[in-house]
C-alpha cells in the first residue's frame, strides 16, 4: 500500500512538474513574438473590377485582381502573408490597378450585391482560389496564376516577373 500511494505522489509531482515547464516556455515563446517587429504593408485595393477597368483605360495601366475566399481559403490566407503583405509586393503593385474580389461563405463579410458580383465574375473566369489575373488596361485577360500551397510564392514572382515583360513595365 505504501508503495502504491508513493508512486501515486511521484507520478502527480512529475505531471506538474511537467506542466510547469511547458507553460514557461510558452510564455517564454510569447515573449519573443511580442517583440518582434513587422512592417504593415498598405495596398490601395479596389472592390469593382469594372471600376478598375475604366481608371485603367484613363491610366493606361494594368489591372491585378486577386481572387479571395477570406473566410474559408487557407492557402487565400498564406498567399497574403507571404506574397501580397510584402514590401517587395508593395513596391511592385504601384504599376498596377489593383483589385480584391472575395468570395466568403459568411454573408456578413461584404454586401450582398458584391458578393453575387464576385461570384458571376469568378465563375465566368473559372477562376480557382487563389487566383490572381493580370489583365491590360482594356481588360483583356493576359495571365494568371492559380492556387498557392505551402508558403513559398516563387511562382506569383515568376508571373509578377512575366508580367513585367507582358505589359513592359
């Protein structure tokens, strides 16, 4: 009996013991994350890409819209944080128009009307989430880029890159 109710009272000790350490590195991890420094990034997104078009053919320059399920799209998610929440993004998109159509689950997000508008543009364009399409300022379709996995947008630079030379920018 002594026995038993030793190992008991040792295996209760270890158990907080183990959860003491734990929760301080956790804290510790907080700490860290707390201190960092990251650069918001400020992009000029438009909502209408009829809108977009008409300012392009004024401007003359192209047109960059970004297809977003925000409240559902995982790999929407990652692409914004490690392609469009850059400052090398933010450098890159002052030649372009740039528009955010979203496509939520959630009625909430965006009004009605802009969500059934995103809809019919999304499946005229059989667009997948992510897409972003590049458009010239008469809007005509001149590439696109689907989907995002992982957190490596080697290939939205690689079609950022074509698109340089698409539109001569």
């Amino acid at each position: 009996m002594k026995l038993f109710v030793f190992i008991t009272v040792l295996l209760i000790s270890f158990s907080a013991s183990a959860q003491n350490m734990s929760m301080d590195g956790l804290e510790a991890k907080k700490e860290v994350k707390k201190t960092e420094s990251v650069k918001e990034v400020k992009l000029d997104w438009m909502t209408s890409l009829e809108k977009a078009k008409a300012k392009a053919k004024k401007s003359k320059k192209p047109i960059l819209v970004y297809f977003s399920g925000s409240d559902w799209c995982t790999p929407c998610k990652k692409l914004e944080k490690h392609f469009f929440n850059t400052p090398a993004f933010e450098k890159a998109a002052n030649k372009y128009h740039l528009v955010y159509l979203d496509n939520p689950y959630r009625d909430d997000i965006i009004p009605e009307k802009e969500k059934k508008e995103n809809k019919k543009i999304a499946d005229k364009l059989d667009v997948k989430f992510p897409t972003v399409i590049a458009f010239d300022f008469k809007g005509k379709e001149r590439n696109r880029v689907e989907r995002f996995s992982g957190e490596d947008p080697r290939y939205h630079w690689k079609f950022m890159k074509e698109n340089e030379s698409i539109f001569k920018l």
